[in-house]
C-alpha cells in the first residue's frame, strides 16, 4: 500500500506524506484481518517504521537565499536506525523478555542497503512482465543485497552483549 502511494504520488507530481502512507496501510491491513493488531510481527513492522519515519532528520532551509541542508547517509542510517530501537524495543522487552542493545548495529548497514533495495524492487515489479532479462539482473542484485543485509544481522546478533535476556 505504502509502495503503491509512492508510485502514485511520483507519477501524478503530489506531495507523499509517509505517516498518512503507514497509516492507511495499517488500516487497508486490519480491514482484510482485524487480528493483524495481534500479531508481533505487525506492530513491531509498524513499530519500527513510525520510528523511522519520525526520527530520520528533514532537509531544512540554511543560509539566506532558502538553500537546504539534508542529512548524510550515515546520519539518516544513525537516527532511522535509533527511531527503530526506540519504538521496537517497548514490545521486544514485554513480549520477548529480551532488551536488544548492539544488535540494532545492523541497522547501520540495513537502512542504506533499504535505500537500494526499495528502488530496485519497485523497478522489478515493474518490468517483470515485459524485461524479463532486465527483471532477473534485478532481482539477482536485490538478493545479494539481501543476503548481506542478512549477513551483517546474524553477526550484530552474535555479538557479546548484543541481548540482556530475561529482562
């Protein structure tokens, strides 16, 4: 749904709007299975997404002439990656009993890998039925992407003090 509303957005020139994006997404959700809400892989997605959509800093106006400052790479990968543990770890905690603290170091590496794979999977979608050569090269680059995503988890996740278990 949110990925629809962006497609829609660029093709028709207007304003996307993330929070208005989520929100219709969760609704567009819980109106197919009202026990979604119920679900902990739900909200922590829906979690973790608010606390990226709020946290990640906005291009602001700098200088007289109105010219505009935008965060760095690795800003933006630091406070999506602090608006994701922030919002994620209140439902980690009471439902896992675990408090997550150096693995949310992958975030560093998974939130630039997202701004990669958002666009290549959009592409994909798109020239699936008609770039069937171009859709694989795609796709092929979305799984190496993936699988390094993956990768860089599972080594955060090993990491000595990576959990505190049975909070």
């Amino acid at each position: 749904v949110m990925a629809g509303l962006l497609s829609y957005a660029l093709v028709t020139h207007r304003r996307y709007d993330a929070l208005s994006a989520l929100s219709l997404s969760a609704l567009v959700l819980m109106l197919a299975d009202s026990s979604i809400v119920f679900d902990v892989g739900a909200q922590l997605t829906y979690a973790a997404t608010l606390g990226v959509i709020l946290f990640i800093p906005r291009a602001r106006p700098r200088g007289p002439l109105g010219e505009t400052h935008r965060p760095g790479m690795f800003a933006t990968a630091a406070y999506a990656t602090l608006g994701a543990w922030v919002m994620t770890t209140p439902i980690i905690v009471t439902t896992f009993h675990d408090l997550p603290l150096l693995g949310s170091l992958a975030n560093l590496v998974a939130v630039p890998l997202s701004f990669a794979l958002m666009p290549l999977g959009m592409v994909a979608l798109v020239t699936g039925a008609w770039l069937q050569p171009i859709t694989i090269v795609l796709c092929g680059t979305s799984r190496l992407l993936l699988s390094v995503m993956l990768a860089t988890n599972r080594l955060c996740q090993a990491l000595p003090g990576a959990y505190l278990d049975l909070v």
